[in-house]
C-alpha cells in the first residue's frame, strides 16, 4: 500500500473489530453514526469504539459529520467513513481486453481504462502492460489517497491463495505462472489480489447486497460460475471451484479448449457462432439447470459481453430451461436476472481489496 499522503495502516485495517466499525461507518453514509451506536452494533465497549475511532480519525479514514440530538445529554458527535482515503484498483484481464478502475473505499469508479489485450502474448508482456495501467490509476489518486492494493481478475482455473494461475483454457502456457508475486514485485509492493473473473462479479453483487444464495453465469469469451453460498463466495478446499463451463453435458461431443468434449461452454460458444442463440441460451439454461439441482440456490444471474449482445435471449432461454425442471421436480423456479455493465468485472476485482478492509469475504 503507498499513497503521496503515507494514507491508511495496514496494520489498523487487518484488526477484526476495526473492520466491524469501518463496515458500521459504510453503511452509516455521509449521515454518520455516533460511537455510541457504533458500541451497541457491534458489541464492543465504549471505551474499545472510542480507541478504534480515534485510530481512524488520525489515519484520515474517519472524520465528523456533525452532531446529533440525544435523550437527555448533550448532542452526540457522529462519525463517517472518508472514502477518498484508500482506493484500490481492479484490473479485469479477458482473453482479447483489459479494463481496469480506480475505486474508493465505497466502491465507486473515481478513473478508468480500456484497451485491447492478447493473453497469449506471454507473461512479460501482459505484466507490463498491467503495470502500467495500475500506475497510470495509481496517478489519479487525489491528495491524500492511497493505494491499498490491486485486484486482478481473469478466466480461470487459477489458485485463489497464492495467486497462481492453472492452464487457462485456451493459453496452457500460463499454467503454474506466478501472477499475484510477480505483479506485486513489478508494482514496488503493492498487494495484489487474485481471483477468477467470475468469483470477482459474484463478491461484487453480495458487497452490493445481493443475499443468500445464488450463481453469476458469465458468458463471454468463455463460460464460468461465480458461486455466493450463504452469502460467501464459494471457492471450495483448492478455490476451484465455479469451472461451470467444463461440465460434460453431451458425451463424445465437440471438442473444447479444456481438452475434453461436449462441455457447456464448447456447445454455448459454437451456438453462438452460428448465430443460434436460442440454442446457446438453451444450453447455458441446461448446466443452470444441473447447478440449482445440486447446490439448491435461490437465483441465477447471468451477464458477460456475449449474453449482453442478446439479453432478452439469454435470459428467457435459461428461465425456460429452469421452469420445465421446476414442473418435472414441483421445486420453485428460482429468479433468473439479468447482470449487466461492462466494467462488472473490473469493480469486482477491486473488491478482492477492498472487501476485506470491512470484514467481508474477499
């Protein structure tokens, strides 16, 4: 983390009952909430809130936002996050694009950038080009700000804990390359981050307040699932999981990428090669099918540039699918929606940083 203005302490932010109190300040808004309010909420002593507070007051993540009326006392002092304080960047890395932002510690995007990528260009290449951006971001920074860290989210598989990448369908070369090291070495230290592009989408919605338990289908230059089980993201004992696309729906099929045959994301790109996007919508709604009889999820949510070229399709296709098996089974439907927005990616990606800081799953 490096900032002009020295900005937030690590080392206050990795405290559990700070993260409560931030996460407390958050969702107070520009409003505030008093320490007294902050005590009660979180269980914590007055005099624990009041250390906590001070703390953040002083390394400028916290500031007054006026007084407040109380019963019986002289008016309470109310407290509020400064988001402007810590920002992270989040880069989405797609097999032909990069797009990346600057978001503060609320979220929102304060800068952008976009432009074509080549994954198969090799490591090198692909590092630099990546560290440029973030320092470019990193420049936008306003006085004061600092950088808490970088998110990178890109297709997987991938090893979420130690940042390393799998064989990326369609680039083996990638395989066991370091990625979350190797970027903090070429940015001076900068924690970085590193998820699959559709765990990223998934902690994105569940920090905007999308509840219990659903899938985020992602649909573009591949086909994977971000998985939010009880309101986590689910990444399973080796964080592999959510390689929804990979599921063999049609035995001796079509060759896919992956190196087996007949898997969702072979038989849904193919569809939509030859312009059958019925028929991709149909495949897709039959892995969502599979996915809610086995994990018993509450929605499906789909998005991804390809689905975002014919929504209404995609979304219909996929609710069919979902109905027909709700009528053979007499289980309910579930909600299909639909997620767009092209930087979805990129600001779930800032949230591997960001989350974290107010104690939620990153």
């Amino acid at each position: 983390m490096r900032g002009p203005g020295g900005g937030a302490n690590l080392l206050v932010l990795r405290s559990h009952n700070t993260a409560l109190v931030l996460d407390l300040l958050r969702t107070a808004g520009p409003e505030g909430i008093s320490r007294l309010e902050l005590a009660e909420r979180t269980g914590l002593t007055p005099q624990a809130v009041s250390k906590i507070t001070a703390r953040l007051r002083e390394e400028g993540l916290a500031a007054e936002a006026g007084r407040r009326a109380s019963t019986g006392g002289k008016p309470r002092t109310v407290l509020r996050l400064v988001p402007e304080a810590g920002h992270a960047v989040g880069v989405h890395l797609d097999r032909d694009e990069l797009r990346a932002v600057l978001a503060d510690l609320d979220g929102t995007v304060v800068a952008r950038r976009h432009g074509p990528l080549d994954l198969g260009a090799g490591a090198e290449a692909v590092l630099t080009r990546v560290a440029s951006v973030v320092e470019e971001l990193e420049a936008e920074l306003p006085a004061g700000g600092s950088l808490l860290g970088a998110g990178v989210a890109l297709p997987g598989p991938l090893d979420h804990r130690r940042g390393v990448l799998h064989r990326v369908t369609g680039f083996p070369e990638w395989d066991g390359f370091p990625l979350r090291d190797a970027l903090s070495a070429r940015l001076g230290g900068v924690p970085v981050v590193v998820d699959k592009d559709t765990n990223a989408v998934a902690l994105g919605l569940a920090v905007a307040g999308e509840g219990g338990s659903f899938a985020y289908l992602h649909l573009g230059t591949g086909l994977g699932a971000g998985l939010v089980i009880g309101g986590s993201v689910h990444r399973g004992p080796r964080t592999g999981a959510g390689e929804f696309g990979h599921q063999v729906v049609q035995l001796d099929g079509p060759p896919c990428g992956c190196g087996d045959r007949g898997c969702v994301e072979a038989l849904c790109l193919a569809a939509v090669a030859r312009g059958e996007t019925a028929e991709a919508a149909r495949v897709l709604g039959t892995g969502a099918a599979n996915l809610v009889g086995l994990l018993d999820i509450d929605r499906v949510l789909v998005g991804g540039r390809t689905v975002e070229g014919a929504p209404e399709v995609f979304v219909s296709g996929v609710r069919g699918v979902l109905e027909a098996r709700a009528r053979r089974t007499g289980e309910e439907c579930g909600v299909v929606r639909l997620v767009s927005g092209e930087e979805r990616v990129a600001e779930g990606a800032a949230q591997l940083v960001l989350a974290p800081v107010f104690g939620q799953d990153g």
